[in-house]
C-alpha cells in the first residue's frame, strides 16, 4: 500500500464542508427584470457555463461561455473596465483560448486586478506545454506542467495541467522495467496527494489519484478515491464514466485479491456505494446499457 492508509479519503470527505456555488436563476430572474448591464450578462452567462459543466452538460457549457465571451468582449470595449476583462479572460480560459486569456488577464492587471498577471502566467504556462506536448518535447511539457502543479493557485488550470501531466507519466512508467515503473508510480501518487491535499474538493483531483492507484495496483485506495470522486462531481460525462469503470475493475480485483472475510467486507461497502449511485448491479452504472 502507498503513502496513505485506506479510509483516508472517506474519512476527510464526512469532514468536509463542500462550498457550491448558488444557482443562478434568482440572478437571471433579477437581470432579466432590471436593465442589465454587458458586465452583469457576462457574470451571468459565466455562471451558467460553471453549473452546466458541473452537470456534464458540455455543449451547454461552452455555449455559455461564448456567450460570456461575446458579452465581456462589449464591456471591456471602452478599455477601461479591469473586471470586463477577468470575466473575458475567464471564459477564454473556459474554452481553452490560453493566447487569448493571458492578454485578458494582462489587461485586467494593467487595470487593478491583482491576480491579473499570475493569471497570466498560469495559462501561458499551460499552453506553452500544450504545445510542447504537440511538437514532441515530452521533457520540457512535464517540466512546465510540474511547474504549475507545484505553484499554480489559479484552479481553472490546475485540472487540465494535472491530466496532461499524468498522462505523460502514465506513458513513460508503461515503457520502465518493474522496479523502476513502481518508484515512478510512487512518486505520481505522491505528487496527486498533494493535489488533492491543497483542493481536496475538486473531485477531478481524486480521479485522477485514483487512476493513478489503479497502475500502482493499490485497488481498495483507487476505489476509495474513486468513490470520492463520485461524490464531488467530474468536470465531464467522460470523466464519470471512466471513473464508474475504475470502480468496477477495483471491486473485481479485489474480489481475486482479498482473503474470503476482508472481500465480504469490502463487497459489502462496495455494495452500499453502488446502491446510494443508483446503478442497476455491481457492474452496470446508471448510464451503462446492459
């Protein structure tokens, strides 16, 4: 078993207090009935992207987020608005344009933003190793992708640079021999527990230790995590449905794995997570066609 004992992860989720942002239709109902403002239907469309991609509703999600865009972009036409400008550079970093957002976020500096120009930095850093990714240079993408793991504050880009990192990890750990893919396994866990030390909320966080537990063969801890995950929320339709997988293949590598009484155990709390999902049997999620 690596760095953490089992239980860790269920035991901080029943202490922590998840903050969720309000819906926004009181806010919609409110604009809507007042003369509102090219900033406040930027805020609101924002907002709505946010709960849209906490639903798995993508489309919608990016429809918002242009939408926010479009709006921003008219009210930071007179130059001279720093929150226009975050709220555009928010909604660029939404849909991926980082060239775009780093100037947004450069502008709401120049105008009194504080976080303006480590925003900045932050998605230049993650485009910047995008790009790298793209043109081959493995090295120096995981270089500027650990950079941000290791200071980014800016919670927008902290998910996608831990996904892209991992991933890159994943790859090279297949091509090691057994001792050094289990030391490099062992320093990805470590470096995704801190992650989900500094946010333990963001349930992207804990997938992602999770798929990483699986590789390292730890499975009572990877569905631990992966369960928490589940709980959170997942940024995407995508990202549930591979994390529902992860669970499955945990609960039956253990079935193969633990002793009679240890399995009847776990079968049992498997059974009680599975149950409070909704899903139809321990191998068929809610959304899986049987």
């Amino acid at each position: 078993m690596m760095g953490r004992t089992r239980g860790d992860a269920f035991n901080k989720l029943r202490r922590a207090s998840v903050s969720r942002l309000p819906a926004s239709a009181c806010l919609a109902a409110l604009l809507l009935a007042t003369c509102a403002t090219h900033l406040d239907r930027a805020k609101l469309h924002y907002s709505r992207g946010q709960e849209f991609a906490r639903t798995y509703r993508t489309v919608e999600a990016a429809a918002s987020y242009k939408q926010a865009l479009a709006e921003a972009g008219k009210a930071a036409g007179s130059g001279a608005s720093a929150q226009a400008f975050m709220i555009k550079g928010l909604a660029e970093t939404g849909l991926e344009k980082w060239a775009d957002a780093e100037t947004s976020f450069l502008r709401a500096s120049a105008l009194g933003f504080p976080d303006g120009q480590e925003w900045a930095a932050d998605v230049s850093r993650l485009g910047l190793a995008i790009s790298l990714e793209e043109l081959g240079f493995e090295d120096a993408a995981l270089h500027s992708l650990a950079g941000l793991l290791d200071r980014s504050t800016f919670k927008p880009v902290v998910p996608e640079a831990a996904r892209r990192w991992l991933d890159l990890n994943l790859a090279r750990a297949a091509l090691m021999d057994d001792k050094e893919k289990a030391k490099c396994l062992t320093a990805i866990v470590r470096m995704l527990e801190k992650l989900v030390d500094n946010d333990f909320a963001c349930g992207f966080h804990h997938y992602l230790l999770s798929q990483a537990l699986g590789h390292a063969r730890d499975y009572r801890r990877s569905f631990e995590e992966a369960a928490v995950a589940r709980d959170l929320g997942l940024p995407s339709e995508k990202a549930l449905r591979d994390n529902d997988l992860q669970a499955v293949f945990c609960h039956e590598a253990l079935k193969e794995e633990l002793p009679p009484a240890d399995w009847r155990e776990f079968d049992a709390l498997y059974g009680r997570w599975t149950k409070k999902w909704g899903w139809k049997d321990a191998r068929t999620p809610g959304w899986k066609k049987e």
